[in-house]
C-alpha cells in the first residue's frame, strides 16, 4: 500500500475523506502504512528487518 501510495503522481494532495471503505486490510490509510511498517520491522528478526528497512527507506524518499 505505501510503495502504491507514494508512486502516485498526486499524493500530496491525498484527503482523508477520499474513497475507501475505512477497513485497514481492505483500503487501508496509507500514510498509517510507515507506521505499521515500522511495527513490523521490530518484530522481525534483524535480518529481515534490515532488508524490509532497505525497500521502505525507498518509498519514504519518494514521499
């Protein structure tokens, strides 16, 4: 969700309000995605999170 989110050319200008059903494994909130990411990240073991760190770290630099 948040590599999609942060690829769109018009993110910056994402509302709340916009579109989704408000179900977090249906639509989700994608800026509660770094977040959740970042739950997950210090749950797993070090070299998974080390890895997972690598492809977030990319996406955040987009947004």
């Amino acid at each position: 969700m948040w590599q999609h989110f942060v690829s769109l050319p018009d993110r910056l200008l994402w509302v709340d309000y916009e579109g989704g059903c408000g179900v977090w494994e249906c639509c989700g909130e994608p800026r509660e995605a770094p977040d959740v990411l970042e739950g997950v990240m210090l749950a797993l073991p070090k070299r998974s999170s080390r890895e997972l760190r690598q492809l977030v770290r990319k996406s955040d630099d987009l947004y």
